[in-house]
C-alpha cells in the first residue's frame, strides 16, 4: 500500500468519480473494504446524458446507470443509497452519515461533487422552474417538451444551450437568456461564442445576451420572466443553468483547505494525507499550466483524478495526466475541447465555420498551444490534445492551411 497501511477506504459520494475510485483500487490489487456512501436514492449514473439523450428519451435508465448495485456488490463494496455524510473526525478517522452510522476508515475519498447555483429571484421557486442536475431533474422537465409551448433558458452555458437544443428538436419556442455579453463567456473564446449563437439563432432559439433577470411571474406556477431592460418574456416553462457550486462543506468543517473548491495535490490529495477529493468538489494543479490551479467541471476529471487517488493510495506510480478535455453535443454539431483557452493571445480558425466543421486553436504569446475546440473535428482534437500535452510551439500558418495535415503538423509543429 502507500505511505499508511489501508484496510479499510471510504468514499463519500456515488458519482462518476466514485465509480472510477473502486475500479481502480479493485484493479490495483486492492482486497480490503470499501464502503460507498450515496446522496441519491439510486445506483450511480452519468450525468452528462441528463441534458442531452436522456432528456429527449433517446438513452434510458438502465443505459445511464454507469454500475448497478448488483456489481458494486460482486467487487465487494458496501453501498448506502440516499445517504449523506454528515460530518468527518479527522483525529478518529471516522465519518458519520444521515443515517446515524458511523464508518472507519484508512483512506477517506471525498467525492461529493456540486449542486446547483439557484436563481436569487422572487418568483424562482414557482411550479414549472427547472434545473437540471439529477435524474429526477431530467424526469420532472421531460414532461415539459410540448411542441408549440414556450421555453425560458435562463443560463447560456453548455447546460442551458445543450437543453436549449433538446427543447427546440421538440419544436418548443426556446429563448435563452445570459447576463454575460456572449454564450460560454466563461468556457471559450468570442469566435466559439459568436459560432454558438448563430447556430442556434439558425436553429430558431432566441439569444438575448448581456440581458439580466429581475423576477418570474405566474400564480403557482411560471407564466413570465421580466428581464431587467423592462421587456416580459411569456413562459411555459423556464430552465435555470447559471452554474453549479461545490459541495465542501464536510472538508471545511473537518479544517482541510478549501480553496474553490477542497484544495487537493497533484494525486488528489487534501492536506490531510489520509484524505483524497476527486471530481467537481475539488481544486487541483494543473500540470500542464504552470502555477494555475482549478476546479475542473467534466467526467475526464472527475476519472483522472480517481485513478490518481487510487494509485496513491496503493503506493503505486502516478497515472500520466492529460490536459482536460470536455464535450457537448447540440443539434448536428459534436464540440470537443482539449485543455484550457484563459491567458490565449490568439486564436487560429481552421476549416469551414459555414460547413459546421471547424477548429478553433488558442495560442499564447509565444505560440504555445493552450486549447483547442473541435467542431465535428475529430483529427483537430485528438492532435490538439498531443499538442498540449507536449507544450509545443505551433507555427500558426499551419494550423489555419488546410492543406498541411493535423498529422504533419503533430510530426512537425513548428
């Protein structure tokens, strides 16, 4: 094992990360216990499909559940559903759930994940407000895609637009309304931003950015958004995606740093060295941009830094870190971005932004590549993300000349 003997591994949470953890462990080599803990009342899915497949009905249940009870079982976890960790003592290397047990363990993984950033306005907790973060989310708002009636996406992030998608392949009418100047203002650059809207604004959604919220309207349920220029959206129903905010409370009440999220090493470590945070509750180094660190919003996360938990944990080496990739998936058009555009001094289009086929290449001052995002590109991406990795150089009239290859430039970048 690693540094302490570990007999006993704990994980606080049941998501994506928390899958990862017991497959890794269990493939490590490791045989001792392990006790998941749940919030939610079912076995742990993906979230990802929630505002995509599943919401339109195209994916089911039993395809988004990532590990049935009946296999979390046969790898010897002890799985408790619908059950929150309460509190954590550090000295006596115990938790306590909601349940009123208590757990011991060796090694403590604090997976808890985020929960959504609610709408701070009067009228936000009327009958037909939404937000998507759970299956019981999706459920609640799938009733809602009626051909004809009128949608309010409040939030133009990868959420609001992916869901905004959703509503309008269901022949809603769909306005999307973000206080930024510009849609995924906080996730990429304006070419990106510009390319998203006029996608949509193509698909028939109305994009009003730079445009607040004052209140929601209706008796009981939702009939109205007024926004802070004075106009009154009409509302069959209104999404909220402004964020989501994680969930550190048992790290900060047990004294571990907290930073944006439960400040962890680069093998997912707390400053309790018992005690690992992996996925959206956690803030990370990010190895591939010297000195930054972050809290990273995606399943590429949330599984690497399981497998370096595990592997510390099992005193093994550490797993090799890729630059963070995420992806989103709206009407025809599949977005693919590897590693991360904040700090970019330029951005290189290559290919066609009319044909729905093109890449956006972020570079710095010195021509390093930070970023790339992918649409319908896949070669662009996967070279990309080599690219970064490596921290080359990219000469830039190379990556916007179609006729030199992504397998050349990856041979020869400069």
């Amino acid at each position: 094992m690693g540094q302490f003997p570990v007999h006993s591994v704990v994980i606080a949470g049941a998501g994506q990360a928390a899958v990862q953890a017991v497959t890794s462990l269990r493939a490590g080599g490791y045989a001792g216990a392990i006790t998941m803990i749940g919030a939610e009342p079912v076995a742990p899915y993906q979230r990802p499909p929630l505002s995509k497949a599943y919401l339109s009905g195209a994916m089911s249940l039993e395809r988004v559940v990532l590990k049935p009870v009946e296999a979390l079982v046969d790898e010897g976890v002890t799985f408790i559903p619908d059950t929150r960790v309460l509190h954590l003592d550090r000295m006596a290397r115990t938790v306590q759930a909601s349940d009123a047990t208590m757990h011991g363990y060796d090694a403590l993984i604090i997976a808890t994940g985020s929960h959504v950033r609610k709408l701070p306005v009067e009228g936000a907790d009327l009958d037909g407000v939404h937000y998507l973060r759970s299956v019981t989310d999706a459920d609640g708002l799938r009733p809602e895609l009626v051909a004809g009636r009128k949608m309010v996406v409040i939030g133009g992030g990868y959420i609001g637009l992916e869901v905004a998608a959703v509503a309008r392949k269901a022949a809603m009418e769909v306005t999307v309304v973000e206080a930024m100047p510009r849609v995924l203002a906080r996730v990429t650059t304006p070419q990106v931003s510009a390319f998203y809207e006029a996608l949509h604004r193509a698909e028939g959604v109305t994009i009003l950015t730079g445009t607040g919220v004052v209140r929601l309207t209706g008796a009981g349920r939702v009939d109205g958004v007024v926004l802070d220029d004075g106009r009154v959206l009409s509302a069959d129903a209104v999404v909220v995606g402004i964020g989501i905010i994680p969930h550190t409370d048992l790290a900060a009440d047990a004294d571990l740093d907290v930073d944006n999220g439960i400040s962890t090493d680069e093998d997912a470590r707390t400053s309790d060295p018992r005690i690992f945070a992996i996925g959206d509750c956690a803030s990370r180094p990010l190895v591939h941009y010297h000195g930054r660190r972050a809290r990273l919003e995606s399943v590429h996360n949330a599984l690497e830094q399981a497998k370096l938990a595990a592997a510390a944990i099992l005193g093994q080496p550490r797993p090799v870190v890729e630059p963070p990739w995420f992806w989103s998936d709206q009407y025809d058009v599949k977005l693919q971005t590897a590693g991360l555009s904040g700090g970019a001094a330029m951005t290189i289009i290559r290919g066609d932004r009319d044909a729905r086929r093109f890449a956006a290449f972020h570079l710095d001052g010195d021509s390093r590549l930070l970023a790339v995002d992918a649409i319908n590109a896949p070669p662009e991406f996967v070279v990309g993300k080599q690219l970064i990795a490596r921290g080359s150089k990219v000469a830039p009239e190379k990556l916007g000349d179609m006729s030199v290859s992504m397998k050349q430039i990856a041979a020869d970048p400069h």
